[in-house]
C-alpha cells in the first residue's frame, strides 16, 4: 500500500513539472508573438489590444510556468 501512494505522488509531482514546462513555453510563444506584432508595426497602424492581450497572458503563462517547474520539488 506504501508503494502505491508513493508511485502516484511521484507521478503527481511529474505531472506539475510537465503541466509547468508546457506552461512556460506557451509562455514564451506568447510573449513571442508580442514582440513579432510590436516589431511588424507601423508609427500609426499597429493593434494595442492584440499587442497587450499576447504579452500580459504571455508574460502570465510564463511566470506561472517558471514557479510550477521551480516550486515542484523532486523525491526519487
């Protein structure tokens, strides 16, 4: 009974670090694709909303990736 409660913590504790890396790399998509609409626009044509909608989930997917990955600790 004691391994089974320590074969699905450990595969819990996978699973955050995984849910947590795929976070993160929306993350980075995100705050990608930000970048890419600040750099293709023009002095008067380019969409705030669009840029401020993909930074602000980029920048909060990516904090919320980081800190799952680096909060979820490791028991072999």
């Amino acid at each position: 009974m004691y391994k089974f409660i320590l074969l699905k913590n450990l595969k819990i504790m996978n699973l955050k670090r995984i849910f947590g890396a795929i976070l993160t790399i929306l993350g980075i998509g995100g705050l990608i694709y930000a970048a890419h609409f600040f750099v293709i626009s023009t002095d008067n044509n380019y969409d705030l909303r669009a840029f401020a909608i993909y930074g602000i989930l980029g920048l909060i997917f990516f904090i919320a990736g980081i800190s799952l990955v680096r909060t979820t600790k490791d028991e072999a």
